[in-house]
C-alpha cells in the first residue's frame, strides 16, 4: 500500500508524508471530504507507513512491521463484515478485540458505545506489536451519540503511543469539541480525466458512455468504478419519458396531453419502492442539469452529457418556475415516502398541476 498507488489528491497524500517526514505524528487526524475519493484508503497507508521498518515516508510492503499491519487491516476488515452479519443486533459487540492497528466504523447505523469503550481500554496501553497504534473511525458522523463523550475524553488526553483518524464526509456533523482537537486533511473531488483514464483501464463501460458514467460520479473513484451503468440507464428511461410527456402539454403550441403516457410513466416512476430513492436521485440530476442549461446553454457542465438537446428542449418548456416546482413535488415525494403515502398519486397531481396552466387562455409556467 505504497503512496504512490495513491489516485488523486496529491495535496493531501503530501500532507501525511510531510507529517512522517518530520517525525510529528499529532494524536488526532481528520479526513474530510467527499465519498469515495480514498480517506479511509489513505488513513490505512498512512497508518501502516508509520510503522514501517525500512521507509521514513512510506511502507515498503515486506519488512515484518508492514507485513504484519496488513494482516491487521485485513483481520478488522473481516471483523467488521462477520459482526454486520449477525443478526441480534447485541451480539455484535461481544467479544471485541482490537489490534494495534484498528479500523472502527458501525456495526448497526451507528459506531456503539461498546466500540468506543473498548478503544478508550486499549487506546492507554503500550501498543502489543508495532511501536504506535492508530485507530481509523470510519463514517465517524455515525458514531452514536452516548458515544461521542466517551470519544471526546480520550482525546483530551490522548496516549503518547496512540494516533485516531476519524473518516468524515463532512466536518460539519461532528460535535465542534471533536472537531478542534483534529489536525484536519482535506480531500477533494478526482479530476474527470483521470476517473477517466480509470473507466478506459479497470471497467467494461462502454467508451460512449464513460464521460456520462465519470460526470455521474462526481468525482468520487469508488462510485465510478462501482458505477450501475445498466441501473442508472433504466432509471433515466422512465424520467424522460414523464419528461417529454409533459413537456408536450407546455408551451405556445401546446397539444392535449397523452395522459395515458404520463400516467404510465408515473406509475414506473413509483412501482419500485425500494429503488424509490435512487429513481427521485435520478430526477433530481435531470432537474439540475435542465437549471443549468438555462443558465450556460449546451456549454453548461451537465452530468447528463449525452443529452444536452433534450435537456435544452425540456428547460425550454418547463422555464425556471416550472423545473423548480418539479424539484418541489420531488423533495415532497421523498418526505411522504417515509411516511408511507402512495407515491404515485403525488407525481399525478404534480403533471396535472403542471400542465393544467398552460390549457388554452392559461399561462404556462415560467
């Protein structure tokens, strides 16, 4: 786990060179950015770089040190994975273990109590093989919130031997009292181009539609190459279908709406409840790009590139009132399906209301 195998963020993987360079590991680290452009990643080579034999900033992957914290890693990792499978949520903490090297992250929706009281148990012994023991909190923001006072006094003193590195998409969710004893790394979104050359070399995706999947990823490696490219495909589907089926109802020369088509394409919008989210994501991604079109034209930085011509027709048709009540009546959406609320009624009387404005003496919207 070299630094040089590293993808993007150059700043930040200088900043922990730098750190080991100087021989000033702090007590606690914060990674901070977005998902999937490599925090937790980089907190485990910088963990295993620190205790590495032959190396100042840097693990060389052989001597008996490194060897022996990727076994650590690796033996967390399992860990983690067998406690998630367990299906009494209270047996998942019996018996924790914790090695020089830990990765911490929840086992439930939330890092446990139990997690936590057992890091403060071990964090003040003399680390049992390597000569410094780092904690990793993954998706620290999840760490409950009978825990959080358990963390924060550990790290008013920290141990001498012992580093923590909380992995947080933003800082901001986290109690400010934990913020301010973090020495902060901040990360960035990867280049395009370089999610790119990465979608050429590691996947199967289809050369016409890499830059689409690399603007959908948002600059996050892990969600590109992970990307559901047939899924997000189907999902767009059914939108531009309730799309131009609206839009056909809009405008000077507005025709009667095929409300059988609209419907349809509601009830496709809403017949997958579990994939629910990911269809009103999908929605709101359209909606985005439809903005900034009317803003930039076909110039305008899309996430769906491959359209811009229907995305410039659609924005046409809808103008800015329109596209913003259709993001309206999504977010609506979304809050009653928590509340169990037929989803498909909304979404009607959403291209009812509108379309009704723009019937014959009627302005239409924008």
């Amino acid at each position: 786990m070299s630094f040089d195998s590293f993808i993007g963020n150059s700043a930040a993987v200088q900043t922990v060179r730098d750190m080991l360079r100087a021989d000033r590991m702090p007590g606690a680290l914060l990674f901070t950015g977005p998902e999937g452009v490599g925090k937790k990643t980089l907190a485990l080579m910088l963990a295993q770089a620190a205790v590495c034999e032959r190396l100042k900033d840097d693990s060389c992957g052989e001597c008996p040190r490194c060897r022996r914290a990727a076994e650590m890693i690796r033996g967390a990792e399992e860990d983690l994975a067998r406690r998630r499978e367990l299906k009494d949520s209270a047996r998942r903490v019996e018996g924790l273990l914790y090695f020089d090297l830990q990765l911490i992250a929840p086992i439930t929706r939330y890092i446990l109590s139990e997690q936590i009281r057992v890091l403060r148990q071990v964090a003040y012994t003399r680390p049992f093989e390597l000569p410094r023991r780092f904690f990793i909190i993954d998706q620290a923001q999840d760490i409950h919130w009978q825990a959080v006072d358990l963390l924060l006094k550990v790290m008013e003193e920290p141990p001498e031997t012992t580093t923590f590195v909380l992995v947080c998409p933003n800082a901001g969710e986290l109690r400010s009292t934990i913020r301010s004893r973090c020495q902060r790394v901040t990360f960035s979104p990867v280049d395009e181009d370089l999610i790119l050359r990465l979608l050429k070399e590691r996947t199967q995706v289809p050369e016409p539609k890499q830059r689409l999947v690399a603007r959908l990823a948002h600059g996050s490696v892990g969600r590109a190459l992970a990307f559901d490219l047939p899924g997000c495909l189907a999902r767009r589907e059914i939108w531009l279908e309730f799309f131009q089926s609206l839009s056909g109802g809009l405008g000077a020369r507005a025709r009667t709406p095929d409300w059988q088509r609209l419907f349809d394409s509601t009830r496709k919008l809403t017949g997958d409840r579990d994939s629910f989210d990911d269809i009103l994501g999908t929605g709101s991604e359209l909606l985005r790009d439809m903005l900034l079109v009317l803003e930039s034209g076909e110039t305008a930085p899309v996430s769906h590139v491959d359209l811009v011509p229907q995305l410039k027709a659609w924005a046409a048709a809808f103008g800015f009132a329109g596209i913003v009540a259709l993001k309206e009546g999504l977010d609506e959406a979304h809050r009653l399906q928590i509340r169990n609320v037929n989803q498909q009624l909304g979404l009607d009387s959403l291209a009812i209301g509108m379309v009704s404005p723009a019937r014959p003496g009627q302005p239409a919207p924008g």
